[in-house]
C-alpha cells in the first residue's frame, strides 16, 4: 500500500498546546518538570535494569480493513523492544559512524497486558467498531471511543483513522494520569505488516510517539521555532539543533537545516525527527536522560503494576526505599511523591524549623502536592503507609 501523504505529520505539539490552554495549572508546572527530566543528577535514582511496560491496544474501527489483526499489532510491539533497546537491524546501516557513540539502549521494553484492571485475564487488545463519523483524534479517549484503562499502570495506545497528514499524537508526562494520557495512531502506520503505508511501514510512527510519552520533544523543539528563539529546544545537548523537520531520506551529512553547521550536520536519523520509517534509528545519550527520570518521576507508578508478568525490580528492603523518590527537586510549584516498590498513601511537608506545613494524602505518582505558597527554602517530606513511616527526604523550594 502507498500512502498518499508521504511526509511525517505529528500533531503532539498541537495537542499540548491544547493541553496547556485547557489546563492552566499544568503550564505553571510545565517548568518545574522539564528542569526534573534534564537533570541527569536523577538518573541515578531510577532502576539500573530494563524496566518492562504493559501495553494496551485499543482499535476502534470503521470498517473490516481498520480492525487491524492481533499480528499487525504483535509486529509493532516487536518493533518497540528493538528500538528502545537499541536492538533495530537496521542501527548500524542507517546510523553513521559519526553519531553511533551518541546512540542509547533506553532500557525499556514492552509487553501487552495480560490482566485488566480488574485483575482478569486479557490478551491487552480491546476492539469496537465505531460510526463512519466518529471523530477518532478528538474523541478516542472518551466513552464513544474506548476509556483508556487506567494510565498510572498501562500505556494506552489507541488505533483508528487519523485525519490526513497526520499520523499520531501523544501526550507528554505533563499529563500523566489523565484519561486521554497515551498515544493514537493511524491503522495504516501501526507495525510492519497487514494495512501498513509506505513509507511509515517500519513501526517508527509508534516510536516516535512513546518517546513523546517518555518526555522527548521533537529535535527541532517545538512547531514554528526557529533558531536562537527559546522554544526551539529539545533539551538534549547532543542532538544538533535544527530550525524545522527533516522529511523523507536525508543523506549524511546535512547541514541544510541546522542551526550551526558542523562537520556531522543534522542527527535527521533520530526517532524524533520526521524522516521516513526506513530513515530513522536511534535515540541519544541525552535522550534517555529524560526517559529514565520520566520513569523515575511522572510515570513511576507503570514499575508496580500487575499489567504484564515481567519482572521489573528486586523488592529487598534497600531496594524499596531508595525507589522513593520527591520531585521535581528543585521546584516552585509542586512536589510529587514516586514510589513504585512501596505503597505511600500520606506525606507530610516540614519546613527547615521542624514546624509542619503541608500534609496530603498520596493516591499514585501523578497526585501533585501545592507547595506555591510556601516560602524559599528546604524542606522535609516524610513518607507513610498506613501511618507507619517509611522515607523521610529534602527538597528545595526556589
């Protein structure tokens, strides 16, 4: 099959910028969480294993040849524990030799669900058909699409028709937990066989978009920007800055887009990038930064869920403690409690008097505490469950 729109289209960017608008408070934090996902200081506190996702697939379909088959989506799950292990075929042909130092093993694999959220048994896919007019980019999260299960323990993934030129979107971390937090993606760019499109035959849109999810923005930063101004920024010093997207089959080097020239040019092979499926294989170094503290902070609570059998962490008393974890650290907005390995259901905020200034009741990793209001300074958080206490941390308040 041929695709009639041969170039990338990614609609993350508007659907933030929708996001943001929508949710004012969340744009307040958007700062606060970004310094946390670049600062490799945290790195050390998130596991030093592969850390393993369970997957939900969600196809909501408007005819035979959307309702796309349990081996199209098999195809594309094979796809994504290659490319974020930086286990892909095609790494060493496609990446020069010139940016292969730079390239990341991100660590992360996945696997489809294998039990609900209710506990039962599932093989992770979920199938409904939906009217000829169904708004699938808009409402695929809503009750006349598919409800996402819960996104503090699955990654949703929903499957249906896109509208043209666009080929998926993806929520960043500033979402996490919400009903619309996870990916879609158009039936005709979901794994490498069945109703797959030249030339985003190769998996990559899904790709792309769970390294949106995983808190990567694309190279260039975001849609519009241009060199020199602030929003063109992917915060990842080893991905070279570009003003724009590169499309279909670049040839290394390319300077053609780049904000300094260099002897390299462009990284237009990254995930991030909009190249063709066949173009694109790596992620970087400065990338999986950002990945492993979104696994250490916002997305935390997908290392204790039951989703998927794989074993994702040893459970030694060292090792439950040291998974907890407050961020963003510093902060001026909010902190967040992550503890994957360990149930926190209450924390309490001391200033650096002893005296307490905050105390909230703790549900997952995406429940935020208001510290706003409270002046510059340290402060202590202590963790409990079921009122026996468990960590006790620090965090600056700027």
């Amino acid at each position: 099959m041929t695709n009639t729109y041969a170039q990338r289209g990614c609609a993350t960017d508007q659907k933030m910028k929708e996001f943001f608008q929508k949710n004012p408070q969340a744009l307040e934090r958007k700062a606060d969480l970004r310094n946390f996902l670049i600062n490799k200081n945290n790195t050390a506190k998130s596991p030093q294993t592969v850390v393993t996702i369970p997957v939900v697939v969600h196809v909501l379909y408007k005819n035979a040849t959307q309702n796309i088959s349990d081996a199209q989506i098999a195809s594309q799950i094979a796809v994504l524990n290659n490319d974020f292990r930086k286990m892909n075929s095609d790494f060493n042909t496609v990446v020069p030799n010139a940016f292969k130092p730079m390239a990341a093993d991100l660590e992360l694999a996945f696997c489809m669900a294998t039990k609900d959220p209710n506990g039962n048994p599932t093989t992770g896919i979920e199938r409904k058909s939906v009217p000829s007019n169904f708004d699938f980019e808009g409402d695929y999260y809503i009750a006349s699409g598919a409800l996402a299960w819960d996104p503090t323990k699955y990654l949703n993934i929903w499957i249906g028709q896109m509208p043209p030129g666009i080929l998926g979107q993806a929520y960043l971390p500033d979402a996490a937990g919400l009903e619309l937090d996870g990916l879609a993606i158009g039936y005709q760019y979901f794994g490498t066989i069945g109703t797959v499109s030249a030339p985003f035959n190769k998996g990559r849109t899904a790709t792309h978009e769970i390294g949106h999810y995983f808190g990567l923005e694309h190279i260039w930063g975001l849609d519009g920007s241009a060199c020199g101004t602030s929003d063109n920024d992917d915060f990842c010093a080893d991905t070279p800055a570009t003003d724009s997207p590169y499309y279909d089959s670049p040839t290394f080097p390319d300077n053609q887009l780049t904000c300094t020239p260099s002897a390299n040019g462009a990284m237009f092979m990254n995930f991030m990038d909009y190249v063709d499926d066949a173009a694109m294989a790596m992620f970087s170094n400065n990338q999986k930064t950002i990945t492993s503290n979104t696994m250490a902070g916002p997305r935390a609570s997908l290392l204790n869920t039951n989703g998927c059998s794989s074993t994702v962490l040893g459970t030694n008393e060292s090792e439950k403690a040291n998974s907890i974890t407050v961020f963003p650290n510093p902060t001026t907005e909010y902190v967040s409690i992550a503890s994957p390995l360990v149930k926190i259901n209450e924390a309490e905020i001391f200033n650096s008097e002893g005296r307490l200034v905050r105390k909230a009741f703790i549900k997952n990793e995406t429940d935020k505490i208001n510290v706003k209001d409270l002046a510059t300074g340290t402060y202590y958080v202590r963790t409990y469950n079921d009122k026996q206490f468990v960590k006790s941390m620090k965090f600056i308040k700027k």
